[in-house]
C-alpha cells in the first residue's frame, strides 16, 4: 500500500515538471515578437532622433550663414557704393584743387580779317577745344582767371606772307609788325586794358617767293581772380594759321 502511494507520488511529481515544461515553453516563445518589437522601436527611434539632429543642425547652419550674407548684399552694399563714390568725389577734388592753373590754345581758324591798315589793332582769338585749359577759362579771345596769384603770360605769332599764295596782293615793303599783350583787372569799375609788353618791327619784304617773321614775348605778372588777358597785333592778315607758329599761354609760378 505504502509502495503504491509511493508510486503515484512519483507519477504525479514527474507529470507536474512535464506539465510544468509545457507550460512555460509557450511563454517564452510569446516574449520573443516582444523583445523584437521592442528593438525595433528603439532603433527607429534612434534613426529619428539622428535625422530630427542632423536637420536641426543644417537649419542651425543656414540661419548662422544667412545672417552674415544678407547685410553685406542687401543692407552694406549701398553704404558701400556710396562711400565709394564720395571716395572718387573727394580724391576729385582733392586733385583739382591741387592742379596748377595753366592755359595753351593755338590760334583759331579759319581767319577773316580783312583789315590791311598797319594801324588797326586786332585780337586774335584762339581755339578752346585744341589746347589747355586748367583752372583758367576762355572767353572772347581772352584767357580769365580763376585763381589770384604770380603767373607768367607769354605769346607767339608768326606772320607770313606769299605773293602766289596771298588772298590779298598788296605792298609788303614797309610792312609793320607788332604783337601787344594786355591785362584786363576786374576791380575797375570800367575795364581799361592795360599793355603788358609789346614787340615787333618794321620790315622790307622783297622776296618774290616767301617771308615770314616770328614775334614771340613773355613776362611775369600779378592777376586777381576774373582777371583777363589777351592778344592784338597789327596787320593781323598776315597771320600764320599754323598752331605751331601761332599760340597763346599762361601758367601760374606762385600765391
């Protein structure tokens, strides 16, 4: 009786580890998918988290680029531009107000002058747009000035005359030359030309074929600003029309 009890006690302890067995085998098997899941969640996490980073991080980037471009092309560029300008304005200014004052313009052309009286006087005029003019203005056969100070004034003029050439035939043989520089000052409440300095001579032109004679003078004289100089000679028909003969300057030396 004892040995059967015994028995059955095994019996029943050996089906209970087996029932045992069975029943945690489908558990483990269900925990699985669990722990895969699991996994997976935390690795898609840590791809977002990774992405949601690197985005963050290129938009960090941009708003730091976009700053330090957007003044220099939308709101220093016309500072800039301007700046410049009044760099090129003044560096102007600064060069025209160092520029010595200086004028040489060569006679102008064609001439009429019809007068052939060696006693007539006229001023010779000259062209403005084939010479020099710095800080000294052109104006009616006269150089006016913009700037007080000591300049020297000085003019040449070349007469030629050539009987097969001539417009006019007339008597050469007693033929006076005379070149006169004067001064006009703005302070006179009527302008009265004062003479400067005068040159020439009286000459016998007995060469059938050609003659010419070059009167060239110069000085050194006081101006004021609008001051004016200018230029008459006598039997102005002659002229020579060669700007290389024929010119008018002045430059100022000193204050």
């Amino acid at each position: 009786m004892a040995a059967n009890d015994y028995r059955g006690y095994l019996r029943n302890h050996m089906d209970m580890e087996h029932g045992g067995s069975r029943f945690q085998q489908p558990t483990q098997s269900a925990h699985k998918p669990l722990i895969f899941g699991t996994l997976a969640v935390m690795g898609l996490l840590q791809v977002a988290s990774s992405v949601t980073i690197l985005l963050h991080l290129t938009g960090y980037l941009r708003e730091v680029d976009l700053p330090s471009a957007q003044p220099i092309e939308e709101v220093h560029s016309e500072p800039i531009i301007a700046d410049a300008f009044r760099d090129i304005k003044k560096k102007e200014r600064s060069r025209k107000k160092d520029q010595t004052p200086v004028a040489h313009l060569p006679v102008k052309t064609p001439m009429d002058f019809a007068s052939t009286d060696s006693k007539v006087v006229t001023t010779i005029h000259w062209n403005q747009f084939h010479g020099t003019l710095t800080k000294v203005k052109y104006h009616d056969g006269r150089f006016v000035m913009e700037e007080q100070g000591l300049y020297y004034v000085y003019a040449k003029t070349c007469f030629r005359y050539a009987p097969d050439h001539a417009s006019k035939k007339q008597d050469v043989s007693n033929v006076q030359l005379i070149q006169y520089i004067f001064h006009e000052s703005h302070t006179q409440s009527k302008l009265k030309p004062v003479l400067l300095s005068k040159s020439g001579g009286t000459f016998n032109w007995s060469d059938p074929n050609y003659n010419m004679y070059c009167v060239q003078q110069g000085r050194s004289v006081r101006l004021g600003q609008s001051d004016g100089l200018f230029v008459n000679v006598s039997n102005s028909w002659l002229l020579d029309p060669e700007p290389e003969g024929t010119y008018f300057g002045v430059f100022k030396m000193s204050t």
